[in-house]
C-alpha cells in the first residue's frame, strides 16, 4: 500500500469513528437531559390547564429543577390514577402531581426528598351543622378526589364506603358540594384553601387531619434520576426560587415550606 493510499485510510477510519462517537454523544445527551414528566392536570394551584397551557407550583418547580441540573422537561398530562402505572412502564421518568410519599407507593416508585408539607382538611358549606370530622360519621356524604390518600383517611377512620363520592378531579368533588350532592369535601389543605379563596359560601372545619409530605415520583428504572431531582431541588432552594413560588402560588403563606432535607422514608405515611 503506497502512503497515499494510507493517508486516505487512516482519514476515512478517523472519520467514520468522529462521526460515530458524535452520534453516540449526541443520543447520550439527549437521553440524559430530557425527562419526561407526568401531571394531573386537576389539582390547582400545584397543576392546572387552562386553554391547553399547564401551570402550577409544581410545574414551575420541576421546571426549576430540570434547568439547575441542565435537564429540560417534556411534559405528559394524565389522570392521577394513572401516574403510578405510567411510571411502572416506563412511559413516564417521573411524576408531579402533589403526590403524598407514603409506604405503598414506594413499592412501586422512587421518590425525591419532600418538597411541600400539606395535611387533609375538611370543607363545608358555610351553613352546614358540620363542626369536625367525627360529625361526618353520622351518614354525610363526603365528596373527594379518586385514589387519593384523602380516600385511604376516609376509610381507615369509619366513613363507610356508600358515603363516599369519588371523582376523577377534585373540580368535579367541589361541584358536588356546591350542588348539595355531597355534605363535605375532604382534600389536601391547600386545594381546599384555594378553592375557598374564590367561593365565599364555604369553609374549613376542626384541624388538619393529618400531616403528610409531597414528593416528585420517579420510575424505578431511573434511579440515578432521583439524585439529580434532589440536587435540583437544593440548589433551587439556596437561590431562592423555591422560595418565590410560595408567594406566587400561596401569597405568601409559607406553611408547606421544607426547610430541611426530608428523606422519603422518614416521612412516608402509611396506607
């Protein structure tokens, strides 16, 4: 082989092996730095649509997260009993949806630190005879959202099952109580709260029911994505945006704040 055809050779072979490590790059980033999250839509202020856009604090939060760990989000909206499965097979990286930590699901999903303390609380017609929560047992139908820990409270503290009214969002649970097709909504604090803010004809009642933990839900067959949510998570809180949310979202009321690392197993409820 004369040094011309050498040349030509060694160039031909340096090429192809470029072009096939850029490839190889290439994908590597595009897989390492998109993450396809699931939202339910249906749990405002945390996530919401409206005219096809979805906004929320936890939108805006995995948003934050994803562009401190130079990740970008694809966002997949799907109803909340669906997230769990969705994970499961894979179609989803991870999940945002004011999803509780608790045991159960974390059988079947990783979980981030927690990001925001919430607890149920009980919603009535500012006429009702409903005081507490202990008065709900007395035959009232009680409105709530499908699948929800809300459910699990209902039924591990005597509500019986024909008194209970599940719905697919929590909009249509509200819509019932303000139709008189249920006595009472049971829900996560802050949903109810925000829906209060807006309808002066009801009110919460006797104290938070529990006290319960948010988390990002993450397929098990990402673990390494957990450790690059959490450290999105604390760096977003040491610049503040974390923060900023809490007066964007909650006008400022800074109840649900995690100040420290809470680790999904420390604060796991049961059920």
């Amino acid at each position: 082989m004369n040094n011309k055809s050498l040349i030509l050779l060694t160039t031909s072979l340096v090429s192809g092996l470029a072009l096939s490590l850029g490839a190889t790059t290439i994908a590597s980033a595009q897989s390492a730095t998109t993450m396809v999250v699931g939202a339910d839509t249906t749990f405002p202020p945390f996530e919401t649509e409206t005219n096809g856009q979805v906004t929320g604090f936890d939108i805006d939060m995995i948003n934050a997260i994803a562009k401190a760990e130079s990740m970008t989000v694809t966002l997949k909206t799907l109803p909340f009993d669906g997230i769990i499965p969705s994970l499961q097979a894979g179609s989803i990286d991870a999940a945002v949806a004011g999803i509780t930590i608790k045991k159960s699901r974390m059988q079947n999903v990783e979980f981030s630190d927690a990001y925001y303390k919430s607890g149920l609380s009980v919603l009535v017609k500012k006429d009702s005879d409903i005081k507490s929560f202990d008065d709900l047992k007395n035959g009232h139908v009680v409105a709530t959202k499908k699948a929800t820990s809300s459910v699990d409270y209902l039924t591990g503290h005597g509500v019986q099952q024909d008194y209970i009214k599940q719905f697919q969002s929590i909009d249509a649970a509200y819509q019932a109580l303000e139709t008189g097709g249920a006595d009472a909504v049971i829900f996560d604090n802050p949903v109810n709260l925000n829906f209060k803010a807006a309808h002066d004809d009801v009110q919460t009642v006797g104290p938070l029911l529990t006290g319960e933990y948010y988390g990002i839900a993450v397929s098990k067959q990402k673990p390494e994505l957990v450790g690059k949510i959490n450290d999105g998570l604390a760096k977003i809180k040491q610049s503040g945006e974390y923060q900023k949310l809490f007066d964007k979202y909650f006008g400022g009321d800074t109840s649900g704040v995690v100040k420290d690392v809470q680790k999904p197993d420390a604060v796991a409820i049961s059920g």
